[in-house]
C-alpha cells in the first residue's frame, strides 16, 4: 500500500492555488483524489499561471473597459474656486477612444460575470437652464357647458324610518318595524355598493339618506297594502332577494321603481337633436325614405280598412253567446262583464278584486354554463318574485282587453282620414308638414279605451293637442302608473267646448303638470279634432302607433312608426321600448315617474326627435349613395 505524503484536503487547497504541489510519492502527474476536477500537468498549469502584476492590469483593463462608453463627468465649479482641484478625471485610454459610440447614445457594457454597475451621470452645466427659464403660470380652467340634461331629485317630505300607517295593517308595529329595518339595511347596502363603484353615472344613481328611507317604506308598505295572510312570508322573501341581489340587479330595479321618486329637470333645454338639415329637408327624407310600407303595417298590427259591417255583427253575436266573459289582462282569471251593470247588484264585474303583478316578465339571459348550473327562473320587474308567484299589487276589479278589429268596432267604428281641404294651422300660419302624437288608455266596461290624446307639429314638437277624453264606458281603472292619469285628473279637468284651444292654458306661478286639461266628451269628438290638422296624405309618427291608431279608432296607411326605425336584433313580436330608445340615441331620460305615470306630450316630442335622428342618417347614407332627396 502506497503512502500519501499528504492529506486529502491540503491536496485540494494547494491543487487550487497558484503554487506546485507537493505529489509525494505519486509523482507530479499524480493525485491522490478521486477523479479530480483539477489538471496536474505542469505545461497546462504555466499556460494559465500569471504573476500578481499582470492581474493587477487585467482588472485595470476591465475597469477601463467598463468606462467606454460613459460620458464625460465634470463637477460643477464652487464659488471659492476649489473646483478645479475636484473635477473627476475624464481622460480615457487612447485605445478605447474608437468604442466610444455618438453622444446621444449612451450605453453601459457590462462583462459576463462581472458584478459593476456603473452610475450614469449626466452632463451638467455651471447654470442650470431652468434658471433662467420665464415662469408661466399654469393654464385657467374654463368650465364647459354641459348641455345635457342633469339629474335633480324631486324634493320629498321627510319621514322616519317607521311603518307608515295603513287602515288595515297585517301585522303589528313591532313585527312591522323589525322587516323595515332589515329592508333599509339591505338597501344600504346596495347603495354601498353603487357608491365604491366606478360606473360613470354613479352620482345620479346614489340614493341620499332620506331616500334610502323613502325606498324602504315604499317597499314594505307595497307588501303590506296585500294580502295579510301571506304578508310575513313575502317580506321574507323580499329581504332573501336583497340579500342576494347583484349591483346590476340593483341599478335596475332602480330605474325601474326607485327613480319614481326623481325627475329630469332641465337648468337649461335639453340637447337639441342637430341633423343639418331643414325643416323641408326633413320632412321630403320622411316622406320618401322613412314612411312604414304598407305589409309591415298589417305585420305590426295596424286596422288598414274598417271592418265590414258583416264582421262587426259576428263579433257582437259572439259577445252576448259568451255572455261577456272575459280574461284579465292582467292576472289571466276568467270574470264576467257587465256594461249596464247587473240588475241584482249594480256591480260592474265579477270574481274580483284582481291580484297582479305590474311589471313584465323578464328572462335572464341564457349561458353557456346552465347545463352545469341549470337556468335561472323568469322573474317580474315590479318586485322581483318568480312566475307564478301571487301578485304583488291589488285592484277591486279584473280588467280586459280587446284584441279583434271588428269588436272594436262594434263598440267605436273606424274610419279612414277624411280628406281635408283646409287643414288646421300651428303657429306661424301653416298646417303641420307632419305630426307626432301619442295616447293613454284606461280599462273601461268595453276594453282599454283612449282617456288622453297629444299631438305635437314635426320637426318643430310645437304642442298642438293635449285633451282628456271622457270614455264611452264605465271606467274600471285608470291604468294611472302607464297612463299618467288620476282621478283628480279627471275632476280638474275643464270642459272643452266649440272655439276653445286644444291645449291647457298657462297660469303663471305653476309648473306645466298642474294645469287642467281640457276634456272632450268621446272618443269622437278627439278623433274629430285630430283630422282638423290632417290629410290622409299627413305622415303620422309614433312608437307602437297602432294601439294610438286603434284607440281613436282611425285608419291611417301614411305612417312612420319608431318600432320599424329601430327594429329589435331578435324581430318581431320583441320590440324596443320607447324609453331604451330615447336613452341610447338621444342621451335622455323619459318616463321617470314611477307611480305618477307616463307623459303622453313628453313621450310624443321623443319620439319625434327619434325619426329625426334617423332621418340625419338616413341623409348621409344616401350622400354616400349619391341620391338626391
């Protein structure tokens, strides 16, 4: 066994240093360790040898060549004139001058394994620029005016957060107190959320503190005012929904009920609809490019000829064999009518009172994912409950519809535009190139039946009819949360008679809505004083005008219904509400009124900015087409 002269790890040490080790007994091309990473041979070991000098250099090299490329630093000169025995020597090897890339480029090579970072500084001058730079100062503000329509809340009494008061309540106080104060929790809540959130019309949809509370009380006392049987078990399905209710649930269900306590109110004119064009431009695009055809009347709905006095007789044989059974449109329950009212009783109708819902039936939108999750169910806008749920608002009586032409006529017979030689004038002496017009029905003894009718001159919107009408049946219901119209409505109003203007007069001090309307004594009577301003030749603009049309019971084929401007993606029967179209093309907010209802004169000028808006368009399409109007 051979004997090592040394031990293994000084082996290692002086194999790793600079010195030639001492091999023993193994000889100098010998290593006691295994597999040594090492080379021992003496040749290969002075190839890679250098002297302490010579390192020295190299780092000095590798120094210098760090240095290439940065740019000459010189310190700025003190005022006691010690600079210059500060400034940082610049001069750099003249074997790397020809390195030194243009002085615009400044870069930094750094070696592979080399740990320097070099400090980039910056060519500095004895004065700074900014010294001597002329101070500006900063750019005024000038406020913009914003010409849209701004959201103001209609002021509102104050009330505290306690169950209001009810002639019948279904619970007592205590039990009704603790679900409000769950309810205002839960609207809170949402508020909250609307609050920390980044929608751009966040500060119009933020409910104040007194809202909050005027929101919850309308929640509770609309369940409160139903059957008080089922009263605890609704609230508690009411809180579960806020509970669980999402920020764009929330902001809907806040346009849809909670804004009733709002209104768009105008500092100054609502944006005016721009076209470019003139009233005639207008008007002759109207006439040749945007009038309905006459198929897709027939497809909408329309009455296009009055029903043949042979269909009018059928349809009333079917009413007295039916013995004036009805449906309700609105609850679906079976009921019986009675015009003249019944002999024994007096009473109108039967099976009531009526249980409904208001609102329309929304389906959520369907996903990909509802094999896996299952779909959600159809819920109402009103309050949220799913279909088939008991209705969340109450009537004394069931109501109907009618749906057939010649029923219609069986109780108001159509007639076609009468020609008219001398049409009416509006302002400015001239009969209108077209009109807007737009009505309201309420359910009587005899279907829904027209209660108002407004007409506004287009392109101009000048307010030229604006009338109640007494219906030709018993009314049943004012239909007021669509229609707009009360009964106080009604018993203010001003009997209209032969001379007296179509509009309500002024009366200084108060604001538009608080005037008496005239009212006329039938239906007649308003369709009379709608053909004045007309000829059969008169285009007519309205949004579903064939429920208007058919309401007066007047056969007009010179139509320009906003449901054709703007058909709905998915066709018929879904249509755009009035309401959707108004806020996405004119930038405008209508039918804010919640329970008060619907503005017939606010509905018609919308709907005549619509067409004109489409006609703007319909302009320069055809500029691009090179067809002259």
């Amino acid at each position: 066994m051979l004997r090592v002269g040394r031990s293994f790890p000084d082996l290692l040490r002086t194999a790793a240093s600079n010195r030639t080790p001492d091999y023993g007994l193994l000889g100098k091309d010998k290593c006691a360790a295994i597999n040594c990473i090492f080379s021992h041979d003496p040749e290969v070991l002075a190839k890679f040898q250098k002297p302490p000098e010579a390192f020295v250099q190299s780092n000095h090299a590798l120094h210098n060549e760090v240095q290439v490329d940065r740019p000459i630093v010189k310190r700025r000169k003190l005022d006691d004139g010690s600079g210059d025995d500060k400034r940082q020597n610049a001069a750099m090897p003249e074997s790397t001058t020809n390195q030194v890339k243009a002085k615009n480029n400044v870069s930094t090579k750094v070696q592979i394994g080399s740990t320097l970072v070099p400090k980039i500084q910056e060519t500095r001058s004895s004065t700074p620029k900014t010294l001597n730079k002329p101070i500006t100062p900063p750019p005024t503000h000038q406020p913009t005016s914003n010409n849209k329509a701004t959201v103001k809340r209609r002021p509102r009494p104050t009330e505290p957060l306690h169950p209001r008061t009810l002639p019948t309540p279904p619970a007592g106080h205590d039990k009704r107190f603790l679900y409000l104060r769950y309810i205002h929790e839960e609207l809170k809540r949402l508020n909250g959320l609307v609050v920390s959130g980044d929608r751009k019309d966040k500060s119009a949809l933020t409910l104040d503190d007194q809202e909050l509370i005027s929101a919850s009380l309308d929640e509770e006392e609309q369940l409160a005012k139903g059957n008080s049987a089922v009263y605890a078990n609704h609230i508690k399905q009411r809180i579960s929904q806020l509970k669980k209710m999402k920020l764009d649930d929330w902001v809907t269900h806040l346009k849809t009920n909670v804004f009733g306590s709002r209104t768009i109110q105008n500092d100054q004119p609502a944006r005016p609809v721009k076209t470019g064009l003139s009233a005639d431009q207008e008007w002759k695009v109207l006439r040749d490019q945007l009038l309905t055809p006459l198929d897709k009347l027939v497809q909408l709905g329309f009455v296009v000829l009055p029903p043949s006095i042979e269909a009018i007789d059928d349809a009333r044989r079917m009413v007295v064999q039916a013995a004036n059974w009805e449906v309700c449109d609105r609850c679906k329950t079976r009921f019986q009518v009675f015009p003249e009212r019944r002999e024994e009783d007096g009473v109108l109708t039967t099976n009531g009172p009526c249980a409904y819902h208001w609102g329309k039936l929304r389906r959520p939108e369907r996903k990909k994912t509802d094999a896996q999750t299952g779909t959600k169910e159809a819920v109402y806008a009103c309050c949220g409950e799913v279909m088939n749920t008991p209705g969340c608002s109450s009537a004394e009586s069931h109501v109907y519809k009618m749906q057939e032409p010649a029923r219609m006529a069986a109780v108001i017979p159509f007639i076609n535009t009468p020609e008219n030689a001398a049409p009416a004038s509006i302002q400015g002496g001239s009969p209108p190139l077209a009109i807007t017009f737009d009505c309201e029905m309420g359910y009587t003894v005899y279907g829904l039946e027209l209660i108002r009718m407004t007409a506004v001159s287009w392109p101009g919107n000048e307010e030229i009819v604006d009338i109640l009408v007494q219906p030709k049946g018993t009314i049943l219901d004012f239909n007021s949360r669509f229609s707009g119209v009360f009964p106080d409505t009604f018993r203010s109003a001003i009997k209209w008679g032969q001379g007296m203007a179509h509009i309500p007069a002024k009366r200084e001090g108060e604001i538009r809505g608080s005037w008496p309307l005239p009212i006329v004594s039938s239906p007649e009577v308003a369709r009379a004083i709608l053909c004045s301003y007309i000829t059969p030749d008169t285009p007519l603009i309205g949004h579903a005008l064939e429920n208007d049309l058919n309401s007066v019971r007047l056969c007009h084929t010179k139509v320009v219904d906003t449901v054709a401007l703007y058909p709905h993606p998915k066709g018929l029967p879904i249509r755009h509400s009035l309401k959707q179209l108004t806020l996405v093309h004119l930038e405008r907010m209508i039918q804010t009124g919640g329970a008060s209802g619907h503005d017939s004169l606010e509905d018609a000028r919308a709907t005549g900015d619509l067409v004109r808006v489409k006609a703007g368009k319909k302009w320069e399409e055809m500029k691009r087409k090179e067809i002259k109007a």
